[in-house]
C-alpha cells in the first residue's frame, strides 16, 4: 500500500477519544503517558511507513486490567493498539485513527511450564529471548525465532515464523490456547490444554495471525521441545541460487528433518562475509542446521551432502561446537545491519513473500532481474525450505522518486508470489503495508473476514485499518 | 447429549423444503433421490444416535453444482447436509430439522499431485484410501488416518486424526488451503498453495473442524510426505497402564519421532488376541511405528526399548516386514470388530476424549474404575502420544437402562477430561452428541463461535443443530 494512500486515509470519526483518556487515568493513574516521545515510540518506526503515534499509552499488568482499559475504550468507540516490543514490519501498532496504545510488555511472567506435556503457560509480554532463558534449566526451548526479541503475544497476532519453522511450524501451529478479551470486553479462553481437539471452531488459529483486529491476547499456552542431544550447522556454496533450491527441494522430498534451511543470495553473501569477517566466498550459499542425536545428524549431514553434491554444491563446512554455531547464526541474523554496508547511510526497509517451493527459484530469479531494473539494491535472504524469502531493499529516505520506485517494485513482488499461487506475506502480516494486496490474493475470502470482524468488533475499536478497512 | 434431547429437539420451521425438492429435481433429474432408504443411508448409522433422514439426497459432481445445490437451498432456507461415507460418530450428517444431504461421494478426482512441493490438490470425495492407492507410485503419502476409510472433505470437516497424528499432526496441520461454498452460494479459497502465509485471518483453520456448519468444502490442498526409507512397527507389553503412559511420556520428551504409539489396555488386549490369534499377553501394551532410514529407525527403537525396560515393559516385539507390520495394524485397526468379541451380540459404541498426556494415566485409571462401577464393559485404546483415548463400549440397545447408563458415564467422562485441562472430543467432533459438553468446556468461547455462524450463515442453513443451536 503506497505512504500516500496511508497518510491520505480518512479516519472515521472518534469523538470520544478525550473522555477515554480522562477515564484511562483516572483508573490507572502515572500507567497512562500522553507525552510525545512514548507515543511516538509506540507507533509504527521499523519501516519507512509514517509514524502514526496514539494519543495515550496505557501500561497494563494483568488480564484484568487488559479489560479495564477494552471496557473504557468500547465504552467512547475508541480505538486499542496492543503493543509488544514494536517489532512489527507492516504498521501494525500504527494508531491512524488514533486511540490507545495498549502496552503489554509489562505482563511478562511465566505462569507455567509443564515439562512432561512440553508444553508452558505465558503472559503476552514474555519475550522470546526471555522464555528461553527462563527454560534453560528443564532441557526444553521455543523454537520459533523471526529474528527480532519479540514479545510472544505480538509472533502469535502477526503469525511469526522465521528460521526455524521448516522443522517446527510458525506459531500458528505452537499455540495451544490463548486468552483473549474481546471487543466488548469479554475474556475468552479458546481451547484447553489438549495437545489436540475437535470441540468446534478453531478460535485459537482464528486469533492467531488476526493483528490484533479481534481482541487482545492476554496469555498464550505454547508447545516447548526437547533440546536436541545434538545440533551440527553449517554452511554450503552453489553456483547458481537454482542450484540451492533444487538442494532444498530434494532435502525436504528426502525426508531429512533439517531444522533450519536458509538461502543468501550472492549479494547478502557479499555482506555477511564483510560485517561478519567470514572465511566463505560471495557465492549463493545454503546455511543449514540439523538436530537429532549425534548419529542421526551425522547421517542428515552426509546425505544433505550428496544431495548438494548432485547440484554443484560445495563442501559442507560444519560444526557441533556452540561459538561456531552461534557464529555463523549471529551473522545470518545480522543480515540487517550487514545489508547497510552495501550502500552506507541507507535505510534497509525489509519485506516476505512465501510461494510454493517448486516456484522458488524462478520467483527469486525474477525479482532479482526487476531489482536491477528498477535501479535498486535488495539483497535476498531466504527461508527456503518453507517457499519463503525476504528482500532487504536499501533506500535512500531524502529520495522521492526512489521510494516510489521501492514501492513499485514491493506491488510486483506481491504480484509475482500471487501470481505463482504464493502469498504476498509469508510471516510479516498485513498491517497497513500490504493491505492492498490481500484482495489480489484471497478474492472474495476477504469479504468473509470482514463478516467475522464486524460481527466480533462491531464498532471497530479493535487496531482499526489493519489488515483491511472495514 | 441425550438421546432423549437429541429426539425432543424442536425444529425450526423449515416450510420451504418441497419447494427446495422440486427446484433440485428440475436442475437435477435422477441425481435427487427421495426413496427412504437412501435417505436413511444418508442420514446417522454407526452409533446408538437416532437415524435422523433428511428429505431428499442430490449427488453432486462439481463444484458448481454444489454452488447450484447451496443457492436453491438457500432461496428456501433449507439446510444442507454435507455427506461423504457417512462414517462420522457424533451424528454429523443427521437432518434433525430436515433438508437435503448433498452426498459429495462422486467427486473424487485428484486433481494434481505436486510432488517438488509435497502437496496435492483433491475434491472432496476422495477417499484416504483413495488417495494413497493414487499417489503409490510417486514415492509420497498422506498419513492421517482415523480408521475408517472417510473422505478426505469429511475428515477436513471433522478435524479428523488417527494413529500418526503424533508424527504427522491432524487435518488441521495438514490442509494447506480448501475451497468452500459458502451460505450465500458464494465459493472462496481461503488460501494460496505456499507452505505459510501471514495474510489476513486464516480462514482454512476456521472452515476445518466447522463440520459443515459454515460452507460445504469443494476442494483440499493437503500435505503430502515422502514414504519413509524404513518403517518399524512391533508391540511391547507393561504391568499397568501407567507404566506404558509414563513410558509414552518420557519417549515424546527424549525427541523420539515416533510415528504411532497406540495404548491398548489389557481387556482390549484380550479382544485383539481372540480376534487376531495373536501371540502375545493380555497385558497394557504399546504398539509403536517408527519412520526412518535404517540407521535412524533402529536408533529410535533402542531408546524406546530403553525407557520401556525402565518402566517394567517387556521386550519390544518388532519387525520391519511389510507383512508382519500389516498384520500388527490391521489388529489395531479391527478393535471395533474385536471388541464385540468381549460381549457377543453387543453394539460398540466409541466416545473419545483427551487430556495433557501428564494426566493420562490418572484419567484413564479414573475412567476403568467408573466403567466398572456402571457394570459397563468397554475396553479402552489410545493415542496416547497425544493424550487421546477410546472408551468403545458394548452395550446390549434394547436395554434402556443399560443406554441410560451409557449416557450417564460418557458425560462424566466428558466432564472428567474437562477437569483434567482436557477436551471432550479429541477427533470425532462434537456434532449432536457431545453438544451439550462444549459450553463446559469452552464457556463464553461458544458464543463468539455463535456470532461467527450467524454473520456468516444468517439463515442457519448449513448443517444446523451441529456443534451448538444457533
């Protein structure tokens, strides 16, 4: 969706915004911070996308007082923004019609965990960073990690995902249950804690990925895992990012159960090897990770191998020790800053598409040439073994025309994943950015979210303008 | 839910149902059919639920006469009662205020196999055993399986799982995107072919396990798997049943991918060696499968033959000949028929439940001790990876007081399950039978899956008095 259309967006009329402001601090005294510099940390700010700052903040501690501030709000018609860390990439905690910022990072406490389930009970604002830390003692970890320390309640409203899911799933398929209050103030607990249920509707996956437009997640029930006895990482060259991707193909049609399968592209190569002072060449590179017991990924890492081996691959450089290990993933995550190197003093503005991996390859060739074209630098990063990859667009922000031409090329990207039966968002969300191509891509489907939404949020209180305009 | 209720149930007045008839018979000729006993086959056969008949069966063969079906449906109100094999537990095809059973069996094609992608693309009649018999020579499987050879659209309506769901998951993990007709005749694609998506509310979630109370499906996009290297399969006998669970427990936190791991409980036992002629002991006894390469499958069974001996299991009996694991299943399989053995002349009624697997043994125990206190007989078997389990009781129908019974012990094993943090249905749906247990179980969650049927069903149509009345 273009800044111009963001910016120019009619709010609707929220006459009641200063009344629930007047109520918010009546009930919660100093929690409530109308100073600009906190709302203004509380908008959008990842992104070039405008900065859209709420007209409060509240800081909540307790499901409780979650419905505390829903029920003043429902009361006046005034918007709610649930905010985690901010992490976001598509506007999601963007305020455009103004409202509360509803901060969640304070409810940050580990209610549970049940080791013999593998599984454990949060509050929304766990990190998870933090949730891991607080397991480090049971021999269990959360395995889904986008990247950035987010909260877990903000991964499981966006639908996060990252390195990991190739093997573990996104979050849609590691939360068990959620609270959630909704529109009219209401707590719901959406399953129990059944590994699995036929009990009706699956409101769980309804909420989850729903950006905070049906109510606010107030504790989350996830799946935990075993630590693996064994964990080898390491790292492959190709010729071609073809020849990766026929790699991956056949890893996953082989049944290899890799645990990360992650794609840079000669460019990013080019940029990791310089912030991150790798001995490796600027060629397309496969980054893998394999967990199991140690004969088990030993055996991974041999037929991975040959796999490679059969289209151009080079030797697989890989270790079992944590400081390689963690080495070679901190550049991977790194990526971001590392991308600035290739044009200093830019913005790096990220975005996903995910489209079947049969199509990877092409979909990645194609941009990679309407990247040229357009005049832009994007180095491409890759979660492949899902179809899913990210282009880090590095942009001049002083430059108009570049912006455009950045937006331009965003639409087509949207449009080619779209185009080869794929998704214009693999794990960032709609939010604001992309929500002029969820048409494209579900038709007529979105009309029946719409329905869902009015009938749950009739006055459209909850982050209003995300996802779609109702 | 009672019989007595179910029976009792005032209809809503349908008063458009001839009208209805005779329109589907002008658009369809022959293909309606209004003779009893069709419509009694069409309606609930395989429990002590009554055989509620709808009007009038129409066979449909495409996706637009499904549309055709749903729009003449709708210009009268009538309901829709989706059909597949019929082999539903928890009276989801019943008619109980009347109206057309759209029988889906005849459409069954394939429609793609993408082998890079590990996906296919299937109409609704498609049966599970149909759909594997046409992938045998692609090297790729589907693995869920409840038992009964259901079609795939029924057991995507139903949440359907089985004995691999500890490996391979449920539908709900294994439809990739559907096609839906919706109330008001409109057909959506809830999602593109990619393995993930984060666009807008995930509407495939919403329609699998709706049990055709929101849309009638018309097409799946499922996950496909590669058929493993080796399998394993072999048996292992405990001295209790919390013996075996705590073995199942200690296996799934060690990380064993085991891909089945069936309790049966010694009077289950019994049934399968009488039934079966197997040489093994009426004692608690897991039977497990384990999916691999050679090296990897032996691996896992070392270690579980591990935990097991520290558990007081015997040796694990196992083979990886093709016809030794088929015998071993297949005895599995023939539980329903092998339990009537225990009381011949009886009719076996299943009821499942689940609970976090840290409860297993104690809900389990619970219920043995309550099933002998009702003098009841109902041998009891499991997926107790995922903390499912099978009551299968044998109950003599002519006897009210014995149905009576019955009735009493399954609400409290409901309610049981429920305590425990569990569900009161783990695959078979709530349907009209386990209705009355849901608000239990989910409190207030029941009204907002209410306001979602009704925005999206306004005229109650689809499949009414499932999961809930409106």
């Amino acid at each position: 969706m273009a800044l111009k259309d963001i910016l120019a967006e009619r709010p609707a009329v929220r006459t009641g915004i200063a009344a629930t402001v007047a109520s918010l601090k009546e009930a919660f005294g100093e929690r409530v911070v109308t100073g600009e510099d906190v709302r203004r940390a509380h908008a959008h700010t990842t992104t070039y996308l405008p900065n859209q700052a709420p007209d409060a903040v509240v800081f909540a501690t307790t499901e409780a007082e979650v419905q505390k501030v829903v029920r003043i709000c429902a009361a006046n018609a005034t918007p709610i923004i649930p905010f985690g860390t901010g992490s976001s990439l598509e506007g999601h905690v963007n305020a455009p019609q103004g409202g509360v910022s509803l901060d969640l990072s304070r409810m940050d406490r580990v209610l549970a965990v049940h080791a013999e389930d593998l599984d454990c009970v949060i509050e929304p604002g766990v990190t998870r960073e933090g949730l891991n830390a607080h397991l480090r003692d049971t021999g269990l970890f959360f395995p889904i990690d986008p990247g950035a320390n987010a909260s877990l309640g903000g991964m499981a409203a966006t639908r996060a995902s990252g390195t990991n899911a190739v093997r573990y799933g996104t979050m849609r398929d590691n939360v068990v249950s959620l609270n959630a209050v909704m529109a009219d103030g209401r707590i719901i607990r959406t399953a129990r804690r059944a590994k699995k249920t036929s009990a009706g509707y699956d409101m769980t996956r309804l909420l989850v990925g729903s950006e905070g437009t049906l109510g606010v997640i107030t504790q989350l029930t996830l799946k935990l895992y075993g630590i693996p006895e064994d964990v080898l990482a390491g790292v492959c060259p190709f010729p071609t990012v073809r020849d990766a991707v026929n790699t991956v193909i056949q890893t996953v049609q082989t049944g290899i159960p890799v645990a990360r399968i992650e794609l840079l592209d000669a460019q990013s190569m080019e940029a990791a090897i310089a912030y991150a002072k790798l001995d490796l060449k600027p060629q397309p590179s496969l980054f893998v990770e394999f967990h199991g017991s140690p004969a088990s990924v030993a055996e991974q890492a041999e037929t991975f191998s040959m796999i490679a081996a059969d289209h151009g691959g080079g030797a697989l450089e890989a270790s079992n020790r944590p400081e390689e290990r963690s080495r070679l993933w901190k550049a991977r995550h790194d990526m971001y800053w590392a991308s600035m190197l290739l044009r200093p003093g830019s913005r790096a503005i990220a975005t996903d598409v995910c489209v079947p991996v049969s199509r990877l390859a092409d979909c990645i060739g194609d941009t990679q040439a309407d990247i040229e074209a357009s005049g832009l630098i994007g180095p491409i990063i890759g979660h492949v073994g899902d179809g899913n990859f990210h282009v880090t667009l590095l942009l001049d922000m002083e430059d108009g025309r570049e912006i455009d031409a950045a937006e331009a090329f965003m639409a087509r990207l949207a449009a080619r994943a779209v185009e080869m039966d794929g998704t214009c968002t693999g794990e960032h969300g709609i939010g604001q950015g992309k929500r002029g191509y969820l048409r494209a891509e579900l038709g007529e489907t979105v009309d029946f979210m719409k329905m869902i939404k009015a009938a749950l949020d009739p006055k459209d209180i909850m982050n209003p303008g995300k996802i779609f305009m109702l």
